[in-house]
C-alpha cells in the first residue's frame, strides 16, 4: 500500500510540474506540497542522488548555495538544487521530485539543498547529507528563530551524525553546533575595519558559554562576529582550517590558505556576507578534492543572485536591489551598513515587509528596534522612502534613529511612492527589498528606472 501511494504521489505532482510550466506559474513548493500531501513519507522514499550538500544558517543559504551550484555548473556535472530558496520540507521534496524519474530513482548525481534551520527535524531523518554548510546563526523573524541558541540546538538534535560540517569559525555560536561531527572551519583574517567593541544593537554572543564570564574580542566585524576568548576559561574561537586574507577590492579577489598552501579566488561582490560565502565554498571543494587550478577557474564563474544584489546602470545615476530580508534585523542592519560606506549620495527605497497577498498580515515590529536604523542616519543617505503596509511603523523607527523628518518620504501606496519620491540626475538608488514580493519589486524598481532614463534623457533602445 505504502508503493502505491508513493508512485500515485510521484506521478501526480509530476504532472503538477507540467501543468505548471504550461500556464506559466511558478508554484515551486506546490509539487512537492502536493506530493506529501498524498505521501506523508514522500521524503523518504524519493530517489536521492549520492552526493548531498546542504546548506543551512541564518543568513546567506540562497547566495551560498547557488554560488555552490555555479561551481558544480562549471565541472559540467548533472546537480538538482532548490535555487529560489524553498527550503522547507515542501522545497525540498519539490526539489527531489523534478530530478526524478517516473520510477522514483534520481536522475543526478549531486544534490544542494538549502534547508531553513527549524526544517531539519522533518527533513534530516530522510536526507542524510554528506556536508552541511553553516553559514551563521542570528537571531532572525521573531515569531520563528528569535533565539539563535535556540536555533543552535535545533540543528544539533537533529544534524545526522556521520555529516561532515563546514562552518564559520569567526561565528562562535554556529561553529558549536553538532559538537560530534567531523568539520572543518573557515573564517577571514583580521581587516583594518574591525572594531573590538560592538557597535550594533544585536550582539547575540557576550558570555562565555562554559564558564559564563563576559567575553573578550580579539577583534569584531559586526556584531558577534570576529575572534573572541574568555578570559577566565579555555573557551575562545576556532582556529582556521581555511583562512581568507588579502582581500582585493579593486581586483575583486581573496586568497585563501588551507594546509595545501595559497590559492588567489574571485570573490562575486564586495559584501562581506558574500566573501564569507566565497570562503565556505572554496573550503567545500577543497574537501571534495578539487585542485586549486581548477578551484579557481569555478570561482571565476560564480555570481551572486541577481534577486539577492542587481545593479543597473542609468546615465550617471543607478539602481541597486538589495536584499534585506523582512522581519530580520541583522539582514537590514548589513544591507545598510554596506550601502553608507560606499561612496556617494544615495536614496534609499525601503520595499520591506511588503506582503502583496497578506496585506492585512503583521507581527510584532519590535525587530525593527533591534536593527540599526541609526545607520540611516548618514550624510550621505540623502532620503528614505517608507513604503507598504508598514510605512508608518518604519517612519516612526527612523525618527527615533535621528533622521531628519524632510529626508523622509512615507506613502503606503509602493508604487505610487516609486513614481513620486524626489529623484534627480546624479543620485544611486537602492531598493531595500524582502523575499515575499518580488513581482511588487519588479514593478517598483521598473517605474525608478523609467523616471532615471526620463532624467537622463536616455531611451529604452540605449
């Protein structure tokens, strides 16, 4: 009886993927909602490739894990990978579903998953992966992961033991979990811009967690990332398996030292979010085995999401998606804080918590007085438009962060408020988006365009 449902599971939501692509509907999780809808144990009994990567953490599990399959891309090798972020047990099961045959075998031979932390009781017993990237551990949404120890114990529970972990040595909270497991850890060398005192709101790791002592930082980059000790125990960070240092912006390269010697890689963006995500990738494929020479070449091929950063170009103006995940304050938080040290005038379009099919749905805004809208408050941030269902709520946070009341623009209308705020030749604008409205994104960052080519004096054929 259990085959049979199965296979009744697998060939119907089969067809749900077909019938999806024919009226043109994205629906990524729907397959596989509908698979374990008639299947409950779907996720057992699917075909599974022999090589499974996931990748799991508070920040970053999208840009890392399609950076990973980017490089797999480049070896030619045949990978199925949850590239839009369904991450949960529906996700994954979607994910399985489209690389398999009507037999329910695999049709590839790698499998990277990026799985959402609180998944990993439901997913981890059916999927046994072989490495397990970590990328960090924040608090996050506060009516989900609002406690990254919490979080932290939820992995460890449940991180199937024979996984071999890459996690983040200059994050002492994700580089304790799964205590048991074999892992290697990664981590940056110390930059002439970290700080020893932190100077963000957030800052989730200040007590030693053997003897309960207040922790010393060697050196901070933000938050409670950076190289810590107590200084009454033998308790501090790890030391580095595979070490970024050297960082070159102006040739967009870090060289990364590993017991092997020194290797030279690309790095996709700026961000330190994302050179961390360079570092933990290299480290993943130097412990599949693959040679610095050919490591590099992949790297060189590697790009950050275009949902996750998308710069255009307009005249001598711009316009920048930048992901700030909705209800995340350490996500808003860096977004900003990478945004005001670049150089220039800017604006900035917060298209946050934006719910186009859930307009009358909220929580509790208090994460928005754990981020550092104080940041917001720069000489170079010219102007923050509000917008959305949460205008006010995000006028009032910027008022207490200092901002000057005629620097804001407040209108709930998102695209209303993409045509009217004030915009002038010379300025770069970056819209501050979530990941549950990307279509109400599009639209917006259209209609900036549009008014930056009107500006400009330039047409769409240019």
């Amino acid at each position: 009886m259990g085959k049979i449902r199965f296979y009744f599971a697998l060939w119907l939501s089969k067809l749900s993927i077909l019938a999806l692509r024919i009226t043109k509907h994205n629906g990524t999780n729907f397959p596989g909602k509908l698979a374990v809808k008639l299947c409950p144990d779907f996720l057992a009994r699917i075909g599974k490739p022999e090589l499974i990567i996931c990748v799991t953490g508070t920040n970053g599990k999208t840009t890392c894990s399609n950076m990973i399959c980017d490089a797999f891309a480049v070896q030619g090798k045949k990978v199925i990978c949850n590239r839009y972020g369904s991450n949960l047990e529906a996700g994954i099961s979607s994910c399985l579903l489209e690389g398999a045959k009507l037999s329910g075998r695999t049709k590839a031979s790698i499998a990277v998953l990026e799985v959402d932390e609180r998944s990993a009781p439901r997913i981890f017993p059916h999927v046994k992966p072989d490495y397990i990237v970590i990328t960090n551990l924040f608090r996050d949404s506060i009516m989900r992961n609002a406690h990254p120890d919490y979080i932290a114990w939820i992995l460890t529970q449940n991180i199937p033991d024979k996984s071999k972990l890459i996690v983040n040595a200059d994050d002492l909270i994700s580089s304790r979990v799964a205590p048991g497991n074999p892992r290697v850890y990664c981590g940056i060398e110390k930059l002439p811009t970290d700080v020893t005192e932190c100077e963000n709101l957030i800052n989730d790791m200040r007590i030693c967690p053997v003897c309960g002592s207040k922790l010393v930082y060697d050196y901070r980059r933000y938050h409670h990332i950076g190289k810590a000790h107590c200084p009454d125990c033998s308790f501090k960070s790890h030391d580095y398996d595979y070490s970024g240092h050297d960082i070159d912006y102006e040739n967009m390269t870090v060289k990364i030292t590993d017991k092997e010697g020194t290797g030279t890689y690309h790095i996709p963006n700026d961000s330190i979010f994302n050179i961390y995500n360079a570092v933990m990738v290299a480290a993943l494929f130097r412990e599949l085995g693959t040679p610095v020479d050919e490591l590099k070449t992949m790297m060189d091929k590697i790009e950050v999401p275009k949902s996750r950063f998308n710069r255009e170009q307009i005249g001598t103006m711009s316009v920048t998606q930048q992901l700030a995940k909705e209800m995340n304050a350490l996500a808003v938080t860096r977004a900003t804080d990478y945004v005001r040290r670049l150089p220039g005038h800017k604006r900035l379009f917060l298209l946050i918590s934006c719910y186009t099919d859930k307009r009358d749905w909220s929580e509790n805004t208090c994460w928005m007085y754990d981020c550092d809208f104080e940041m917001m408050n720069d000489p170079l941030i010219d102007m923050c438009v509000c917008t959305g269902p949460r205008a006010l709520d995000f006028k009032l946070r910027l008022l207490y962060a200092g901002v000057p009341e005629e620097k804001i623009h407040c209108d709930i209308d998102e695209r209303r408020a993409a045509r009217e705020f004030e915009l002038k030749s010379g300025d770069d604008v970056y819209v501050f988006c979530g990941i549950d409205a990307f279509d109400l994104v599009d639209d917006c960052r259209n209609i900036i365009k549009e008014r930056c080519r009107k500006i400009e004096g330039i047409g769409d054929d240019k």
